[in-house]
C-alpha cells in the first residue's frame, strides 16, 4: 500500500473513532479481521476475531465511554503496517474522567485492516 493510501487510511480510522461511527468503521476491516484490546486475561489483551466480534470488540469503547475523543494524533507508515499514536479522553459511564496515551498498529491487507493492536500506558 502506498504510503499517502495508508496515511489516509489511518485518516478514515480516526475520523470513525471520533464521530463513533461503528458502519464507517468497519467498512475499513476485512472479513479476515482481529482486535488486540490493551486489556484482558491474556498477554495479547482480550483478542475479537471476524467481524461481528471486532464491532462488538470495538463497541465496548463507545459503550464505556460515551464521549471518547481521539485526539494529538501522529501517524507512521511502513508498508502495510501503520501506526496511530494518540491521547485518548473521555469519561466513562461511572462518571471518571479519563486521559490517556496509546497506539494502534494495524496490519492492512488490499486496502482494509486485519489487525488492530492496542496498546496504553497505564495511568495510576
């Protein structure tokens, strides 16, 4: 994938984590898709394969956070693995507010993502 395609890509990412929406989202996830949550019982995070499960994967952010923002927002691109470093806000359901720092590696294949990774900092 070209560079300025993956760019643009990352682009349409944010823009559908920001407006919460989950179609334009998932119009951009291959049918042979999966998700890396930062959080779960396993090393990996808790892990959502297909996409029925990477929407209800993704979801879960909209649905704890109502309000989530995306924002200071960096990309890097190295083929068709691209990288969006970020800060991510929002309050939660229970009424805490929250800040934190993170990044999503996506592995892209014929223009559409297989692979979203996330990872956070932990904040105490």
């Amino acid at each position: 994938m070209e560079r300025n395609e993956m760019t643009a890509l990352l682009d349409k990412l944010a823009d559908g984590f920001n407006t919460h929406d989950i179609d334009a989202l998932m119009s951009l996830f291959s049918e042979e898709c999966s998700l890396d949550m930062p959080r779960g019982s396993e090393p990996h995070g808790t892990r959502y394969v297909g996409p029925e499960a990477v929407r209800g994967g993704l979801m879960t952010r909209f649905e704890t956070t109502p309000d989530v923002h995306y924002g200071e927002i960096e990309h890097f691109v190295d083929g068709d693995t691209g990288i969006s470093k970020w800060l991510l806000t929002g309050t939660t359901t229970e009424g805490r507010r929250i800040a934190v720092r993170g990044c999503d590696f996506y592995s892209v294949s014929d223009g559409k993502v297989v692979r979203k990774d996330s990872y956070w900092k932990i904040v105490t």
